[in-house]
C-alpha cells in the first residue's frame, strides 16, 4: 500500500475518533500546546454513553467543558501532571485531581502504573516520506505512542514542524483525523519593575558561556531581557519559551559552547505565540526531546556551567521550597524543577538558582517564612538550592550551615517581616 492509500484508510472523522473512547478507559493527551484541541473540545459530547474515563493530561490550554462542567463528574476524570489556572478552577468540581512527579520520569511512573487504551495528540500534517510531526512536545508522548492500545493523531497544518524525538510514522498510527484550529498560545508577559529587579540579581549570577534553563512568567522573562549584555550562552531547558528567541536574535544565545548538544538548543516542548512557533518550524537548531532524556538530571549535568532558574511560591529559612501547592491546595505542578536544579548542580561550575517575590498580598504576607503553610508539598529539597532570589537580593546557601542560610535569608526578605523571622527563628532554635 502506497503511503497515499495507507493515509486515507487511517482517515476518520473526529466524531469516529470520539467512539473509541469507552467506559473505565484511560486516554492520555499531549501537553500543551500539543493536546487535541479538536478532541477535548467535544469530549463532554460522549458524557451519557460513558463512566468513569480517565483524561490525562499536562497544563490544560483551554477550558474544555468535560472537566469545566460539575454534571462531568463520574464521567470524566481529568488526572493531570500539572495544573494550570483551568484545573485549579475545576479542581473544587472534583472533576480534576493531581498526579505528583519529576518531569523527567512522569511517563516512567505512569506506565508502570497503568497501560493506556488511547493516546491522542496533535501534530503536523505528513510528509512526503510518511512522517508526522508531534511538534510542540516530546515531554511524555513519544512514550505513550509505543505503548497505548490505541494511538490517534489530530492533524492540523497550522502546527509548526519541529525535530529530535518528535518524528512519528504512519505505520506507528491507528488512526488520524483533520482539525486545522488555532494553535493554543501563551502570551507574553511583560516583566514588572520588581520582576526586572530580581532578574537582574540573576543575571550577575550568569557567565558568558553558561548553558541555562529558564520557565515561564514575568521573572523568567526578566531574566531573559536581563541576559541581553551576556556572550555565547546555550539553551538546555524543559520549555523553548519566547524569551530565548529575543536572545538568540541578538546574538546572545549562539549554543557555540555547550558540551552536549553544541550548536543547538534543546527542550521537550515548547510554549508560546506564533513568532516562537514560526522560529521553531523546520529549525534544525532546534531540537525537542523526550523528558526522559532531557530532564534527566545525568544528562543536565553533562552542560558545563549549566544555571538552572526556576521559581516557587514559599520557601522556608532553611531553604525548603513549596513551589507547587499553597498549603495543601494543589497551584501547578512539580514539573521539572528538582530535575534541572539536581542536575545543574551536577555540571561542572553549574548553579541551581530559586527566585521569588519576597511579599504577596500586598505586602501583608512574607514569602519566606519560618515554616511552609500547613500542607504545603515540598517540591525543591533545602538540599539542592544553591541561590535564592529576591527583588531584594540574592541568598547563598550552598554548602552552608542552618544557621548561616537563615542569616541570608532574612536578609532578602521583605523589610517588613525580618523582625519577626528572626524572632520565629530563636524561638524555635532554627539554627
């Protein structure tokens, strides 16, 4: 069979692809911006004919109607690797729950759980050879393609093509189908004064030649217009963000000194507007791989001078980082912050880099605090910071003592609150 006549006897409508899905199914999607939009739209279309389906699913983009809608629950139930601010919303339904992870094994965990009956994901339309795209992630899915019952691609011609892992043959698909929509977009948020303050902090921690990783939101893309004076950096990171095409485009990041991947820039998945997706079709300095691969921390560490910059919620005067949850309410995720933190701090000359605002609420309440909130998970160990940053300084806590980190974290502390700190840290010999 010619790869024209394979094609067309894979190709159904996305109300077929809708029918495989049964009661006590697990049905795992793409992250991002890779989920089947299509697919997820008119999800909740099948609610009276099914019971108790489990959508798996990684920061939701849009917010669809089967884990939105309280009537989904005992229908639908969206376990999902990272919440985003359509989860945190459904997660009072009880149509939504956690799965706790290290990006770099999500996948690996999961499977050892449970096989999955469906894998569904959207990817560019096929080449001349017989290959797809799955584009804009590899974090788990090239896994879950060689191992669901059942694997669906959504087919839209907007999506970028991209290369590394995310190849994918026809003869590797059971079924496709067209749905040419919007690719989900997150925009770009513009650094605040504060936020600039604390990248700037971060960017006097950043030599020329380093290798770094950055997330996404206002300080991370401070950080990045901080970065504009720096030389020959290189990118190995979870997320391609916008950000780093601002640098590549002024010639800051080239990747011309990485000792693994050199002359190229590597991620397992990217997340942003059109202009990055434009940047990254048919790029070959571009590669995504597989989270296995690219978070693992042995891998991270192989970077000379690799800076990991993540950001948390709450950290305590030891050092603990709540980055996930406030308290025992479930915010985002762990994604894949021990991972690039344990592995940068495995790179020769690497820095594992925390940063945050020192107040929330106003002011009214300190960010770094004696004890995390009652419930609160643990998502960075005090074990694997090196620097924790604040508009009002930077906090060195490699290789130092209780006492000594407790020191230099009031000390970037809001004004407001380092009395009191202090005062929690005597009584209750914090040190």
């Amino acid at each position: 069979m010619n790869l024209k006549d394979e094609y067309k006897s894979k190709l159904i409508t996305l109300e077929e692809a809708l029918d495989n899905v049964k009661s006590n199914y697990e049905v795992v999607v793409g992250l991002a911006g890779a989920e089947p939009v299509g697919f997820l739209s008119k999800l909740h279309e099948i609610k009276d004919k099914v019971k108790d389906v489990s959508i798996v699913t990684c920061l939701n983009m849009n917010d669809y109607k089967f884990t939105s809608d309280p009537s989904m629950k005992g229908h639908f139930i969206n376990e999902t690797w990272f919440y985003s601010p359509l989860t945190r919303k459904a997660h009072s339904y009880g149509t939504t729950t956690f799965i706790p992870n290290h990006l770099h094994l999500s996948a690996t965990k999961r499977l050892s759980y449970k096989k999955p009956n469906i894998f569904i994901a959207s990817a560019s339309p096929m080449d001349k050879h017989g290959y797809f795209s799955i584009s804009l992630s590899v974090t788990y899915e090239r896994d879950y393609i060689e191992k669901a019952d059942i694997v669906i691609l959504e087919i839209n011609e907007n999506l970028p093509r991209t290369f590394g892992d995310t190849s994918v043959h026809i003869r590797e698909i059971d079924f496709f189908y067209e749905h040419h929509g919007e690719v989900p977009e997150l925009p770009v948020i513009e650094p605040s004064e504060k936020d600039m303050l604390i990248g700037n902090y971060i960017a006097e921690l950043v030599e020329d030649g380093c290798t770094i990783q950055l997330g996404i939101g206002g300080i991370p893309n401070a950080v990045a217009k901080a970065l504009m004076n720096k030389k020959d950096l290189g990118i190995h990171t979870e997320m391609i963000t916008e950000g780093m095409v601002d640098l590549y485009e002024a010639g800051v990041i080239n990747n011309s000194r990485k000792t693994l991947h050199k002359n190229k820039m590597i991620g397992t998945f990217a997340l942003g507007t059109k202009r990055l997706y434009d940047f990254i079709d048919n790029n070959v300095g571009v590669e995504l791989r597989r989270g296995a691969y690219t978070n693992d921390p042995y891998v991270i560490g192989q970077n000379y001078k690799m800076v990991s910059i993540n950001t948390t919620l709450q950290v305590d005067i030891t050092g603990q980082c709540a980055s996930e949850s406030i308290g025992f309410r479930q915010y985002s995720g762990s994604g894949g912050q021990a991972d690039t933190g344990i592995g940068a701090q495995n790179s020769p000359e690497g820095k594992s880099i925390i940063a945050l605002y020192s107040s929330a609420k106003k002011d009214t309440l300190s960010t770094i605090v004696p004890f995390l909130n009652l419930g609160a998970a643990v998502t960075y160990s005090r074990n694997d910071v090196d620097y924790v940053v604040t508009e009002y300084g930077v906090a060195a806590l490699r290789g130092r003592s209780i006492k000594e980190r407790v020191e230099n974290l009031i000390a970037i502390a809001h004004p407001n609150f380092r009395e009191e700190l202090r005062r929690e840290a005597e009584k209750n010999m914090i040190w």
